[in-house]
C-alpha cells in the first residue's frame, strides 16, 4: 500500500453518504492524483457478490 493512503486492504468502510459496509481490497494506479486516489471496495448484496470503485474521499471507516 503506498504511504499516505487513508485505508488498509481490509478496513471495512461505507460511503460518506451512507449503503451498505465494504471492504477496502486494493487501491488504484491509474488515474491518481496529489489530493485523491481510488479504492475498489467488494462488499455482498443478498447472496450477490459486489464490486466498484470509489474516491477515497467518498469513503470513511464504518461505525460499528
């Protein structure tokens, strides 16, 4: 994980805006920026497994 990031592979997060509980499971090369980065969260809806990318800044650690 390069330095500065503001999760961990694992962290359970949600959108800033509420949905559901994610799990952070890599961070992307491409397209970062100084003040942004994106982070591909997985996450199940029912028994369907999810997937999507997200801004970093969209994201905060889930509240138990």
């Amino acid at each position: 994980m390069p330095k500065g990031h503001a999760f961990k592979t694992g962290d359970i997060v949600q959108l800033k805006s509420g949905g559901p509980k994610m799990t952070v499971s890599q961070y992307s090369d491409v397209g970062v920026t100084v003040d942004a980065a994106n982070v591909q969260c997985q996450w199940f809806s029912g028994s369907k497994h999810q997937q999507a990318w997200f801004p970093e800044g969209a994201l905060e650690l889930a509240k138990d």
